[in-house]
C-alpha cells in the first residue's frame, strides 16, 4: 500500500450539551469532506452524565466515522477538549494515565474517554481550532442545536 498518496481532508465540528453538569447529556458533530462537498450530522446521549464528557464524546464519534486515514480539522468550542488532546496528553500517557496536582499524582478525570480519543487520534493527522461558542458560528450552533436536542430526549 503507497503512504505517499494525499490525505482525504476533513472538517469535524463539535459539540457537547448537558441539563445540569452531571445530568441528562447530548453530543453532536458535523462531518464535512470539502473536496466531494458531502456532509454528515451525528448526535446522541447519555442519560447521567457530564459536558466535558459529552464535548468529548462529540469528537470521538466524529473521528469514529471516518473510514479511512485522514487530514481532519476539528472545529470545537471546547478548550477542554483541544488543550487536553494536543498539551496535556503526552504528560498523562508518560505518567501512566496521571495528572499532576500540586507535587502528587492523581487519576485524570474521563480517562475511559480520553484513552478512545487517544487511540483514534492516532488514526488520523488531526489539528484542533477553538471557535468562542453561542456567537454566530453556524457549525458550532446547528451542532449545539443537535446536541441539546439528543439530551433533551433523556429529560422526558
């Protein structure tokens, strides 16, 4: 198999929403591939849970759908989510899954879902950009949409 063919490039744009933080919970994403202009929308949720977990959850399902190899641009309003995956995880994977709180060690919070996002990660050449959330972004608004409506169907 040649390595030296182009990556596909792609467009994942993100979203977590939760009714009270842990409560009913929704994640969301929009898969755009440019070159052929075809777009997918994703979302679900869970009944008990957090919105860091679900801004990550958002990612991970996005990443999951993609089939092959890829240049991907995540587009999230979560700093969490970008700084976790791009700064901190190299130091935690190097402390065997621990974060450094003052001069102790301690589990790092969600590990479950930044292992996943960790191993998918690997999958693709992915680069994070940070968009302000609620300010007109039409991706980060319809994602929120989405995610917001996945939660609310754990609240009937």
């Amino acid at each position: 198999m040649s390595t030296d063919q182009p990556l596909s490039f792609v467009r994942l744009f993100t979203d977590g929403a939760c009714r009270g933080n842990p409560g009913p919970g929704g994640w969301a994403c929009i898969l755009r591939h440019p070159a052929s202009g075809k777009e997918r929308e994703l979302s679900g949720g869970a009944r008990s849970t957090t919105n860091n977990q679900m801004e990550l959850q958002a990612v991970i399902e996005g990443l999951s759908a993609i089939n092959r190899r890829s240049s991907v641009e995540v587009i999230t309003d979560s700093k969490y989510v970008a700084d976790g995956s791009t700064q901190w995880m190299p130091n935690w994977k190097r402390n065997g899954w621990k974060r450094r709180e003052k001069s102790q060690l301690k589990p790092v919070k969600n590990v479950e879902f930044w292992q996943k996002l960790d191993e998918l990660l690997s999958k693709h050449e992915v680069r994070f950009t940070v968009v302000k959330g609620h300010t007109g972004h039409a991706e980060n608004e319809r994602c929120d949409e989405l995610a917001v409506a996945a939660a609310m169907e754990f609240m009937r």
